[in-house]
C-alpha cells in the first residue's frame, strides 16, 4: 500500500460531437485531496461526475477529450503516463469500482480467477497467496460460503453479492484511493446500508482514500468527511460534510437537500425546478441562473468564482493561488453566497419552508374499494413427476395476504426486491393470475385476468410502472400515447383526443408542444409525468404505482410526489404505492404495509411508524434508511441470502435478531394489534 | 442519397424505357451478331444481332414488377405472421416455428424449381411462390423483435388497459418493428432480384424473345471471349440496382426516424 495524494488541477474535458463541435463535460476542476481522505461528489445525472472519476484513471471514454488541466495521483500526471506506467497505476494505485456489478464482471470467469487476476498479473504474488487475500476480504464483506464462491460464476450471485465482490476485487489491491461510482444506487436499502458500513471500517483500517460519486447526499454524508457538489460540469460548493448540511452556501446544495424526502420530516419534500442544462446549452456565466431564485442580472453578466464561503468557518482572505486547500475550508460559487446562507437560516428560525405535509389525505375515507382476501400467488408449477410422486411445491411468492385500501386514500406497500411485491401488483391489474383467495373492486369481483373483468372496472385500475423508459412506447408520439386510453374506454374521435391529451398534459404541468414530442426526447422526470398523465386518462379510482420515483432523480423525485399528491386532491384516486424506501412513505402515504417475501408483517397508519414498537423486520428497514440512531439501528441478526421463504412459521425467522427459538420456524405468528391503529405479526410480546 | 439515385434512375427507366429505346428489342439490328460498342449501337450487339442497350433497358422491367410485388406480399405476410405469434406464444408459436426451421433448411432455388416446374411461369404464380417462400424468414425476424419488446412495460401498460390483440399488433408492436421490417424487405428484395435473375438465367422466369438481364446473361456467357459486353452490362445493370437498394435501405431508416426516436437532434 503506497499512500499518496490526488490533486486535480483545472482540469477540462470536453465532448466531441459528430459534427467536430467540442462541448465541455468537465470544467477547470480544481480538487486536492490527502493521502486517505474521502471526499463525496454530488450531483444530478449528466453533470460530468462519472467522465471526472473516470479521468481520475487517466481514462477518457470515446468522444471525451481532455481539454486542459492535470490529475496528478503522487505527483505524476496520469494523462501523462506511458502504457505500462498507466497499467501500474490503475492496477496499484488507483481502483475504480463501477455502478453496475453486473457488468463489471465477465461472465464467463469464475469468480475466484477474477479477483485473483489483478494480485498475481500487477503485485507478481502467487496465486495461493493471493487466493487466501481475496478469500480474507470475502469474508470480512460477509459474502456468504466465502470459499465455495470462489469457483461461482457471476450470475450464481445476487446483486448485492456482485456488488461486494467487485469491492473485493478493487479492495485487495490495497490501492491508495478508490474511485466509487455510485455503487450502492442498484441495492436495497439494508443491503446498502452494510455495504457503506464495511466499506468505512475497511477503507479506514487501510488508510484508502475514497471519491465517492452519487447523487444521493444521504449516502455520501454516510461514508465521506467532505462533500463536492457538482453543476453542469463544475465545482459549485466543496465543504466538510457537516458544514455543508447545516449551512449550504449555493443555492442548488441548498435545493439538493430540501429534495430528500425524510422519514422524520413532517414536510414534504421540496423539488429543484427545471433540470440541468444540455451540453450545448451550458451558460458560460452561471450554469444555475436558470434554475435559481436569487438570480439577479448579475449571475448573467459575471461567471462567479470558486471562493471561500463568507460563513463563519470561511475563510477571511482570499486564497492565494498555488496555495492547498486545508479540509476544512468551505469554498462556494456564487455571486449571492451571503445571502442564500441567511435567507435560509432565516427561513429555519421562522420554521417557514416547503408546505407542511397534511397529516393524511384529506381524501382518504374508510369506504373500501379494493380488497383482498388470502390472496396466493404462485410462480412455481409442478412439473408431472413432482405432481405424481407428491413432492410439494415451493413456497408461492405471495401468499395468505389479506389488504384493504379504502376510497381516496394512499396505501404504501413496503419492502426489498424479490419480496413480491411487483406480483402482487401483477396479480390486482389482472396481468399474473391469483391461484387462490378472493379480490373485490367495489361491490364486484375481481376476474383473475384482466381479459375476463369488464371495461368499467378495467378502467378503473390503472397501473404506472417504475420505469418510464420502458413503458412508453419509444415509437409513439405524447399525442398518441395519451390518446390510447380515451378512445379505449371513452370512444373518442381523434381530434377530441388531442384536446383532451393536451388538458392531461397541463394538469401533470407539461407545456402542450410535448404532445408532438416522443418519448426519447423528454427527460426522466417528464417522461413519468406522462406515464403518470396516461394512467389518469381514464379516470381511475385506483392507480397501482410500482416504483413511480426510484429510477428518477432526486431532485425529480420530490416533484413527482407532489403531482401525485395533487391529483389525489383535485380526484380522490387511492393509490396502491410500492417502495423500497421508508423516506417516500411518509411523504406519500397514508397507511403503510410492509411486505416481507409475500407474507405481511405490519400494516397500519403511516404516523405510528415514528415510534416503537415495530415488527423486527420494519425496525430493520427503518434502521437502514438512516432514521434511527446509529447506536439503537438494528442489524440483521444473520446476514445471508434468504433466496425463498420458509415452508412453516414467521417468514422473516432466518434473519430476524430476536428469533425466539422453534416457535418462529414452526409456527405462523399471530397479528397484533396496537393501540395506534398498527397491527404486527410476530410472536414477540409487543 | 446515391443509393436513392441509383433506385430512382432504374425506376424511372424502368417505367419509360419502352418510350426511349432506339431498337426494337427482339429484332436484328440491322448490323451484325457481336459488333462492339460504336455510336450506333452504345453496348454492342448480342449473339443475334440485337442491340445491347435497348435490351439492357427495357430488361429489368419484368424482375421490378415482379419482385417489388413478391417483396411486399412477403414482408406483410411474414410480419404479421412474426409479430402475432411472438405476442400470443405456446403451441401455436412452437408448432410453427418448427415449420418455419424446416422451410429455412431448403434452398430457395430448389424450391422455386419445384414450384416453376410443376405449376408453370406464370407471373402471377411467380409472385405468389416469391412472396410465400420470402416471407418465411421475415417471421422469424418479426417474431424475434416482438419477444423483446412483449417483455417491455408499454406493451405491459397495454394489457393492463385491456387492448384488443389487434390493437397491441397494430399500434404498439408494428411501429417499433416497422424500420426491422422495411430494411429487413429492402435487403430481402435483392435477394430475390437476384434469385429472380438466376430462375431466368436456368430458364424459368422470363421467356426468351422478351428482354431480361437473367436471359442475356444466360444465352451470351458461352460468348463471353467475343462479346464480353453482352454479358457485362446486363451483369452491371443487376449489380447497380442491387447496390442502389442497400444504399437506400440506410436513407430510409433515416427518413422514418430512426434518429429522432432515440433523441439525436441531427
């Protein structure tokens, strides 16, 4: 391990179009950084933070061009660097850990080949020494039958193991910095939170210094000591993580952080205008004016500088150039720096801010629209020599679920990927067919396919998926899309369709020229609102939200919610609204059930969550949203794959921390009710 | 735009050569059988004494008319053979994939043989044997399109709202496969120009006296040491016209927008 400093020093990259044009990524990034220092890079997508970490390696993807500046790691400038010195670096010294797993590693390579590769070809060890290093950090990363894995392939590891071999694999080299590019964005929030715990103990103990890139500032406070915000390719703000959340000096970090929607927040959260600039449509002064409140004509004649902060911890004069920026400086570019810090601090003291979240929807009622009864829904079938010998089936994916979800209301259904709860939402639009129990829509029963329900009960349910890139259609225009559903459930005539897709357009606040646009041509965010715009075409009572935010920005995110919120208003929908994220929930929703491999554990107002007691599983998931006190957080009491759930008994019994003993295997536990309205299910005395 | 150029010439002659031409096509020329190109006779003359050029024009006539009709009987056939049993699966899909496997396995030619063989030269039983046995691979690249988008949301969304089958094929499916479809069609019609060519060549597709560029270059290649030009320009005129489609298959992706359904503004 050769501890060394990184400095970036104004570095420029630019992109090349087709056309010859250059336009700029990365722009005059300044950063220095101590051996072992870990430091958190922010930012909404396409704001250059993965062309800078890249660079980071002396690498530029295709189109990229460096345009100016140095990145020197230990002194050598990396763009500098003969091919084998390159080689030594990145195999050495500096390691990369991307953000999808998946496709980091080749798949055709046992694992153990793999991550022993870069031992043996950069460091010359032998491969049973090597072997026994990567064995080692397996197991400190807790992956499960560490041994065994080593002869695995990739696909035989779920997406939380891939992402920690890949840690391992760039870990054992001990290299001095590690460059992390969002690698916790793909995972679950529990798997994420041991991740970001193993990943300060070990860089700590080696003395790694850490960049890590996400747009998430939740995840960067946890594991970084300094935060550098980036906008349209620039530094706007670069403090120490505590400076920068309790006195933001830019407005867009200000903005970033009012977006985080909060588990213990009372508000809703407040979402950033607009969306960062095109390549090519980049403001040579400042690149947020657009977006800004305190714009004045100032931000549009004069570029502001990189300074330090008029803050109490800024520095009184200016920096000399050439001079290292200690740690703790708190440097910001803006030309109202002053004045965003005291509106806001202002605006705290008078408790003033984004709108008060009502305690429910006003809308919410207790007349029940949809309920399901023992619902089973089942993927596994019998193949004929299982059905002739008696060989019982495998557990079913969802199973003996019993929900209501009353007129108007939001009704969040919380739990971690593969614990069902996309079947479940299948199985109420009529796509996956229920095998036994019994759902009702209003007075009449719901048809297992959607094929055999009638059209007014069809028209009723609506579905918006998770992933707006894959549900509307690529090759239809907004017009179209939107058409669909009224001339399916109202018959109208074409040009009635576009009257009416133009006023659903202004109701999820698009302007009317999108109607022309196709899908390819929005941004994320839009892109949802359309979903969101088709789904309320046809008038619904029940709209099924699977995953409506998780594929958006933050900063977008917060804004889809409101929409939500306010179609909920002006419409009295009731919302079926799956998430992972227990933050989403109080934001959203009215009454929350969480869902834990098909079978549910708790289900009751979503303001009783904020206080004990839980049911183990919630406690977890709370604890791994960062809302409990890191020292109260429970930890799963076994950290290993639970792939199926349990023939008999509790179904969270193989990762529960307080496992009473055979009760839990053996026997179903019993639904507990509280006096808050919450009911539990679970064998420990409440 | 070349291959656009090079389609738009043939076409153009094709539909006004018989008002250009400076010979009759089947009769002597009046000067002697091999001549070479001159002033009078720009491509030379054939073993008959009939005027090359005059020929070479008016000699693509028949293959257009009859491939263009066989092409599209093939790729309407064929696709939305592809694209329904892609979308609705189970027995009926494997049963008929496996036929398809088993039609694929055939050479074209023998098939055409047969057919030509047995029920005649028809031009119209020509472009129904074209179109059928043409159509056969375009199910399979229709149906393989659908199963990738089937397993997308948006066709998802459209089950959900409880679309008619016909409406999911017709309005989801078909304007995502239609740009696979059209360059599928454009690179399939020149196959078959040229299968169409080498029937004529064995005698099966045009009848002699009528000019064709397979028929010139099947009675003219055992001359080829003393008239090289009756083979060549035919051989130019198939080649040209089969460069023009592929060429033209690029421009037409363009023209559908291909490049501004994935966000390029160009």
């Amino acid at each position: 391990m050769n501890a060394c400093s990184l400095q970036i020093d104004q570095l420029s990259l630019g992109y090349r179009t087709q056309s010859g044009q250059v336009l700029p990524v990365v722009r005059a990034v300044s950063l220095t950084l101590g051996a072992g220092e870990t430091l958190g890079l922010v930012g909404e997508s396409g704001c250059g933070k993965s062309t800078l970490g890249m660079a980071l390696l002396g690498h530029l993807r295709s189109g990229n061009a460096l345009l100016g500046g140095r990145v020197l790691v230990g002194g050598a400038d990396v763009f500098q660097l003969e091919r084998g010195a390159l080689a030594r670096l990145r195999g050495q010294q500096v390691a990369f850990v991307p953000q999808n797993a998946s496709q980091a590693l080749t798949p055709t390579m046992r694992l153990g080949a793999q991550a022993t590769e870069a031992l043996t070809l950069h460091l010359g060890m032998d491969l049973v020494a090597a072997q026994r290093q990567v064995l080692d950090l397996f197991e400190r990363l807790r992956l499960p039958q560490a041994a065994a894995l080593l002869r695995r392939y990739p696909h035989e590891l779920s997406g939380g193991q891939q992402q920690r071999v890949v840690l391992a694999m760039a870990l054992v080299r001990r290299p001095a910095w590690l460059i992390l590019d969002e690698p916790t964005t793909g995972l679950d929030v529990i798997t994420q939170a041991h991740v970001l715990q193993l990943l300060q103990t070990i860089t700590r103990e080696q003395g790694t210094g850490m960049l890590y890139i996400s747009h998430d500032l939740e995840v960067v406070a946890q594991v970084s000591a300094r935060v550098a915000v980036m906008y349209a390719g620039e530094l706007v703000e670069v403090a120490p993580v505590a400076m920068l959340f309790a006195d933001p000096n830019h407005p867009y970090t200000s903005g970033l952080l009012a977006a985080l929607p909060h588990v213990s927040g009372q508000r809703l959260p407040a979402p950033i205008p607009g969306q960062p600039p095109a390549l090519h449509e980049i403001s040579p002064t400042c690149a947020f004016a657009p977006r800004c409140s305190f714009v004045t004509r100032q931000c549009h004649a004069h570029a502001p500088p990189l300074g330090p902060s008029a803050g109490p911890l800024g520095l009184a004069e200016p920096l000399l150039p050439g001079t290292v920026p200690a740690a703790s400086i708190h440097l910001v570019r803006c030309h109202h720096a002053q004045h965003v810090a005291t509106v806001r601090s202002s605006a705290r003291a008078n408790g003033a801010g984004p709108p008060a979240l009502p305690p429910s929807s006003q809308t919410a009622t207790h007349e029940p629209l949809l309920v399901l009864h023992e619902v089973r829904v089942s993927y596994a079938r019998p193949s004929l020599i299982e059905r002739v010998r008696r060989i019982p089936a495998a557990p079913a994916t969802v199973d003996n679920l019993s929900l209501v979800v009353h007129r108007g209301e939001t009704l969040a259904l919380v739990g971690e990927s593969g614990s069902g709860k996309t079947t479940l939402l299948r199985a109420i639009a009529g796509l996956k067919a229920v095998e036994a129990g019994r759902m009702s829509f209003g007075a009449t029963d719901l048809m297992r396919s959607v094929d055999q329900r009638p059209h007014e009960v069809r028209r009723a349910i609506q579905i918006v998926f998770q992933n707006p890139d894959a549900s509307l259609n690529p090759r239809q225009t907004i017009a179209q899309i939107l058409a669909q559903p009224l001339r399916l459930y109202f018959g109208l005539t074409s040009a009635r369709c576009r009257e009416r897709a133009g006023a659903l357009l202004e109701r999820v606040r698009l302007a009317p020229y999108y109607l022309e646009r196709f899908p390819g041509q929005l941004s994320g965010g839009e892109k949802q609102r359309v979903a969101i715009a088709r789904a309320f075409a046809a008038e619904p009572e029940l709209v099924l939200c699977d995953e409506v935010i998780s594929a958006l920005d933050v900063s977008v995110q917060s804004a889809v919610l409101e929409l939500l919120n306010a179609l909920q208003a002006e419409q009295r929908v009731a919302y079926l609204f799956i998430t992972h994220n227990l933050a989403v929930v109080r934001a959203i929703a009215d009454r929350v059930a969480v869902l834990y491999h098909g079978r549910l554990c708790e289900v009751g107002p979503v303001a009783g969550l904020a206080e004990p007691p839980w049911h183990p599983y919630t406690a977890t998931l709370l604890g791994a949203t960062g809302v409990l006190a890191a020292a109260t957080r429970p930890m799963l009491a076994r950290d290993r794959a639970d792939p199926a759930p349990p023939a008999r008994g509790c179904p969270f019994q193989r990762r529960c921390p307080h496992h009473l003993g055979p009760i839990c295997d053996e026997e179903s536990p019993p639904w507990q009710e509280l006096v808050t309205g919450r009911r539990i299910c679970c064998h420990l005395k409440l | 735009m070349l291959g656009l150029l090079f389609l738009a010439v043939h076409l153009l002659l094709a539909a006004l050569s018989p008002l250009v031409v400076p010979y009759d096509p089947v009769a002597f020329a009046g000067g002697a059988a091999f001549a070479p190109p001159s002033a009078a006779h720009l491509f030379g003359t054939d073993n008959l004494g009939r005027d090359v050029f005059t020929r070479t024009l008016l000699g693509g006539r028949v293959a257009l008319l009859i491939t263009l009709a066989g092409i599209g009987l093939a790729v309407a056939w064929g696709g939305l053979l592809g694209m329904v049993l892609g979308l609705v699966g189970g027995w009926l899909d494997e049963a008929l994939m496996r036929l398809v496997d088993a039609m694929l396995a055939i050479p074209e030619t023998i098939f055409l043989l047969l057919i030509a063989g047995i029920v005649g030269t028809d031009h119209v039983v020509l472009i129904l044997a074209l179109g059928f046995l043409y159509g056969v691979g375009v199910i399979r690249i229709a149906r393989t399109a659908t199963l990738t988008l089937v397993a997308q949301d948006f066709v998802l969304a459209a089950r959900a709202r409880g679309e008619h089958q016909h409406t999911i094929v017709l309005r989801e499916l078909l304007p995502n496969v239609l740009d696979m479809l059209l360059v599928e069609g454009a690179l399939r019609w020149s196959w078959m120009l040229l299968a169409f060519s080498a029937l004529s060549f064995l005698g099966f597709g045009v009848a002699p006296p009528t000019p064709d560029w397979g028929v010139m270059i099947a009675q003219n290649r055992s001359t080829f040491g003393i008239a090289p030009w009756a083979t060549l320009f035919p051989s130019a005129a198939i080649g040209s016209l089969i460069i023009g489609i592929n060429l033209f298959v690029g421009v037409l992706a363009k023209a559908i927008g291909l490049d501004r359904v994935d966000g390029i503004t160009v």
